[in-house]
C-alpha cells in the first residue's frame, strides 16, 4: 500500500469540505479494500463514497463535519496476506459555546466582573479570544458600545499564485486496459480561484461523452470512460489567476491487444501448403528456400546472387540453382539448414547502371544444446548405475526446475532439452552428483576434558571440531558411560548449545568415561574419541602454584576457572547501520561469579576481530554494536568474564548483513 506523505502526517480541513483519501495498492492476486474508523466498517452510503479498483482505493467524505475527526484505517487483503495503514484526517470548525453558568464575581455602578468556562469542543484549533455581549434587559438586541478605527482601511482580496499538486496516485505511470476509465485527481489553490483547463498533446480536452470534468475547488478530477489506445500520452493541468499560473502532468499508458501485421505476402504456393510472408520468407530445416525475382532491363543485365554483407558467392554451392531468363531469376537452396538463414541480394548491372534488391530469409529448425547447465537447473533425470532415462518435466517454461523426490545417497545425472515448434535439440548432461544436502555434517571434536569432579557429579569441557560442514555448530550432543560397559547414554535430553556441562546424579565410586558429537543443519557428526576414565569421588586437596586459585574449606576443595561460554548467542534485531545482540549466562561459572561480558565483531571480508564494548565489561545479557556500514556483512562473538579470565568465545550463529528495519537505543559504537 502506498500512500502520500501528508495524509499519513494528517490531513487538516475545514468543515464543509470534501476530502478524498486515496492509497495505491498491488498483490497477485487483486487484493481488497476496508476502510474503518472508530470500530466501524465505512461503507458507500450518505457522504461517504468508497472506490475501488485493481490498482487503487479511493474514500471521499461531502461536507466534513467536526465529527468526521479521527483515524482511519485501510486494510488492503488477498490470500497471501493483509496490510493495514492508518490515515489521519483534521477537519476544523468554530468553538462551540462557552461552557456555563456566567458567574458574577463583583458589581460596581461602573462595572461587573464575570466568569466562564472554555467550551467543550474548541473546533480543533485553540481557542484564540472570547467576545462579550451585553444588553440591557428591557432590550431585545445584543451588542457592544459603537467604536470608531483609528484609520481607514482600504477593503481588498488577499492574492495568492495558483499552486497545482495532483494525487500520489497519478504522480507516476498511470497504466489502464482498453474499457477502462482513466481518473486524474488533484488539488488545485489560489486567490482568486484559478481558471483550470485541461490539455493532452496541444488539444485542450472538454467535456464530452466520455470526458467528465469535476472542479470543486480545491478538489479536481478528469475522467475518461472507455478508455482507447489512442487516449495513452500526457495529460496537463494548468491553472491561472491574475497572480500567475501553475502546471502538472501525468502520464498514462492504455493497453491493448496488438493490432494486425502489415506487409502479408505469399512467396509459394503447393497443392497442401502456401509460405505467408510479412517483408522477411521463413522456411522449415530440409526445406527448399526459393526466391524469384523480375529483371528488366536494356541491354539485357547480367544477374549476380550473394548472401549477407559478405557477399558470398552462392554459385559453387552443390545445393543451389539459380535460373535467369529475358525477365526473371529465380534461386533455389536444397535442403535447408539453420545456417542458411540471413539476407541473399540480387544484384542486376547493364551499361547503364545497376539494382540491387534482397530477401531476409529465417530456417526454422529444432534448437541446439542447452549452454551451461548446473546442477540447479533440472528438467530429467537417472540414476547413473540404472542408465535409464526418466522424465520429470516436459513443459518447463523457465531455465531452470526443482527436481524433488531424490533419494539421498544415490548418484544422479541430469539432462535438459530444448523444445520448440521444430522439435527437440540434442539434451546436454551434468556430471554425475550424489543427492545430498548443501552442507556436510560436521567433523569429529577432540575428546572432551574433566575439569571439576565429585562424587556425584563432573563438570565436562570440550573444544569445537576443526571442520563444521560448512555450516555453523548449532550444539552438542554429550554421551557418558561406566567404564566396563558398551551402552552410550546423552547426559541431556536436548542438545546443548555451549562447550560445557554438569552431569549429575553419577553413582560414588564409578569410573565414567564421555564423549562429545557436534550437530549443524546437516545432522550430526561422528562422536569424539572417549576422554580419560575419571572416578566419581570427592577429590583430594592438593595445592600448587599456577595461573588457578584454590579455595580450601573445612570439608571440600573448590578449584576456580575461566567461565564456560555464553548460551545462545542470537541477533534480535537489525538497522542499516546497528545490529542487536542477546545471550543467556553460561551453564559453567567457573566456580567464581560471573561479573560481565565481552562482545567483538568483525566484517566477514576481513580476519580484523574488534572489541565493540569500551572500557568497561557488560552487565546485561544484551547489546547493540553501532556504526555499523548498511548492507555489509559480519560475524560477532561474546566472552563471558570472570575474576580468573575470560571464557572462550561463543559465536553468533552465520554471518548477518545490517538492514534498515527498527531503529534501536545506540549503545556503544564499534569503528569498523
């Protein structure tokens, strides 16, 4: 739906005028209009008109009043979908009366002091002074003490030029079908009213059968019903008053069916067929091409035939005879080919000068091989152990098609054929390809690593694998099992997004060995190897020096660490030139609170990671990075921060390309 910008601002008018509202609208297929306002649908009755068509809607409301004031809403359906837009319309009026009783306040034999209220409706424009009236109750009349002006005043007609702005709806390419009417619509202003005349192509147009002329100033309206062909081209307003003149134009475009061809000729004719020509001879492939030409000339000329702008001579062709007689030359081509399509020129020259005259000639043939062909492009396909060939489609109109039902793993080879009137061209073959997704599944990770033990639970850490599939990890699937027993069981139900987890409820004494799977879109991959066997017991405090704190209380030992990663990295949101980012608080402290967060991007043509939250770390689970460039682009990560360090980096799943949507609250901006 597109609608003119001052009629989303808010349109304001003055009672008693007539206010047309009109919205261009598209969709396949031809969508419908409702017009609402306070609840309740408008329908064409009383001062409302509604019209519409399948390109436009148009509400037109007679002699606004104070109530007319409010929103309206245009939804615009079919069934793919529905828009709505709101429209606001203003219509001004005088105050209504003050709001009583008159209180007064005090009485002198000079004066009286009175009081009022403003009146409940100001006429949609502030109240700007009261007048007071008086009589004296024995009198029937109302008014003022007489005043005298200070100075004459000379009584004239403020002036202004015309001012001519026609509809949204006609600033552009108005487009209509034979049959149809053609509505030009406007505003026209100026002191005094303008004198408007309409013109199309250098002739002023009048109204008339189907011309309908409407001037209600400020409103103005050209119809033209029926519309022909020959009614396309420029149609101009121009108004003018002793001020000066204005102008505007619309364009407009009748479509039609096309008209006849021009110039049929028969070149030759058989017992069952006959060649119709329009100034070009048009002949199957096999087919003779034959030519014949009038030569007249005195002395007699000499004929000579050639064929396109490089005069090739036709006579040491074995397919061509060429006959020229006292007043004619006929020429003959045997078994036409694609290739012998082009222009032949006769050429006759005597002593007294010479004449050339030609023939375009098109061989219709079955078409050649289909050029570069990928294996997006489909049309039939087998299997490449089975050699036999089966069709998918025998009327694609497009270059390309969606083959479905593959089965995965089996090896195919595709072909496509051109078809036309002449028949079918030679297919042309894809290599050989194995039905698969885009992606691969992931390759495997390195066996994942013990780092905090109990005797009723471990705190399990792993790396990304090196390969993803060319996909981004989407989680992890972590597997545990007693050391003597064959059985893998997931530690989770659901996959885990981060590189770190919690298996609980192990049973004292134990020995446990886990092994981790990484999944994309394409599925999941093949398990890490095991990690090394660890016992489900309390652990034992032994201190040493490093980069880890230790925490010894009466009855444990607390080994502190880096954070896990955060959880769920996503983009909520985008503009052209920020993007909005939220995570959740890693599964895995570290065994130290969690005191911020760390957020990079980097532009996805560049290996330069920048750190867009300055100085200070975050303290909220979200983030938008600003200054971004519109239509770039980039990947983000976030770290999660803890007194010993910073977690490793949680990705933000695919790169993401900024897009002008919602405006977001700049936060910080990163200078990329």
């Amino acid at each position: 739906v597109e609608l003119d910008v001052k009629l989303i601002e808010g349109l304001v008018v003055k009672a008693g005028t007539t206010v047309r509202l009109p919205a261009i609208m598209r969709g396949v297929p031809v969508p419908t209009a409702k017009w609402v306002t306070d609840d309740i649908e408008i329908k064409t009755e009383g001062r409302h008109k509604i019209e519409t068509d399948n390109y436009s809607t148009v509400l037109t409301i007679k002699d606004c009043v104070r109530k007319d004031t409010g929103e309206y809403l245009l939804t615009v359906s079919n069934s793919a979908g529905s828009k709505t837009v709101a429209l606001h319309l203003t219509v001004l009026d005088v105050p209504g009366p003050p709001t009583g009783p008159i209180n007064i306040l005090e009485v002198t034999p000079e004066h009286m002091v009175i009081s009022w209220r403003p009146p409940k409706d100001d006429g949609g424009s502030p109240i700007i002074n009261y007048i007071v009236e008086k009589r004296q109750s024995k009198k029937e009349t109302w008014g003022g003490e007489p005043r005298e002006l200070a100075e004459t005043v000379l009584a004239k007609d403020i002036l202004s030029p015309p001012e001519v702005n026609l509809d949204v709806t006609c600033r552009d390419l108005i487009t209509v079908r034979v049959g149809q009417t053609i509505r030009i619509t406007g505003k026209v202003k100026g002191r005094p009213d303008p004198e408007i005349t309409w013109s199309k192509d250098g002739k002023v147009l009048v109204q008339e059968k189907r011309v309908e002329i409407a001037h209600d100033l400020p409103n103005v309206e050209l119809q033209v019903k029926e519309a022909k062909r020959s009614d396309h081209g420029k149609y101009i307003i121009a108004a003018k008053n002793s001020c000066g003149h204005a102008q505007a134009f619309a364009i407009v475009n009748v479509l039609d069916r096309p008209g006849p061809c021009q110039n049929l000729k028969i070149s030759y004719v058989t017992k069952d067929s006959c060649m119709i020509l329009s100034g070009v001879l048009t002949v199957k492939a096999g087919d003779p091409i034959r030519i014949e030409a009038g030569v007249r000339g005195k002395p007699q000329p000499e004929v000579v035939w050639t064929k396109d702008k490089d005069a090739t001579d036709l006579t040491r062709s074995p397919r061509i005879s060429i006959e020229t007689t006292s007043d004619t030359s006929k020429f003959v081509l045997t078994k036409s080919r694609r290739s012998d399509g082009g222009k032949y020129v006769i050429t006759a020259s005597n002593t007294a000068g010479s004449f050339v005259a030609y023939a375009t000639v098109i061989v219709l043939d079955k078409p050649g091989p289909v050029r570069n062909l990928k294996v997006t492009d489909i049309s039939k396909k087998c299997e490449s152990k089975r050699m036999v060939w089966s069709t998918y489609s025998s009327s694609v109109l497009t270059n390309y098609a969606n083959v479905t039902r593959l089965i995965e793993g089996n090896e195919y080879i595709f072909r496509v054929r051109a078809e036309n009137k002449m028949g079918t061209g030679p297919p042309t073959e894809t290599q050989p390809i194995i039905a698969k997704t885009k992606y691969d599944r992931p390759g495997r990770p390195d066996p994942p690593e013990v780092t905090r033990v109990n005797k009723e639970e471990m705190t399990v850490v792993w790396n990304p694998p090196e390969y993803d599939g060319g996909k981004s990890i989407t989680g992890y699937i972590l597997e545990k099992k007693e050391k003597r027993s064959l059985r893998w069981v997931p530690v989770t139900k659901t996959a885990i997004p981060e590189r770190t987890v919690k298996a609980t409820g192990l049973q004292e004494g134990t020995e446990y060995e886990f092994r981790v799977i990484a999944l994309n879109k394409a599925g999941p991959g093949k398990p890490s190897a095991p990690s090394k066997a660890v016992y489900a017991r309390d652990p034992q405090c032994k201190l040493k020096v490093s980069d880890i704190f230790y925490v010894i209380s009466k009855y444990f030992c607390t080994t502190f660490n880096p954070p896990g990663p955060p959880a769920f990295p996503k983009v909520v949101d985008s503009t052209r030139n920020s993007i909005s980012l939220s995570w959740s608080k890693p599964a895995y402290d570290g065994g130290s609170p969690i005191i911020g967060y760390l957020v990079e991007a980097k532009r996805v043509d560049t290996d330069n990671w920048v750190r867009c939250n300055l100085p200070k770390n975050l303290q909220a689970t979200r983030f938008v990075v600003t200054g971004l460039i519109e239509d770039t682009e980039y990947q983000f990560r976030v770290y999660a921060v803890n007194k010993i360090g910073y977690s490793d980096p949680s990705d933000v799943p695919d790169t993401h390309t900024t897009s002008s949507q919602l405006t977001l609250i700049p936060s910080y901006v990163v200078k990329m």
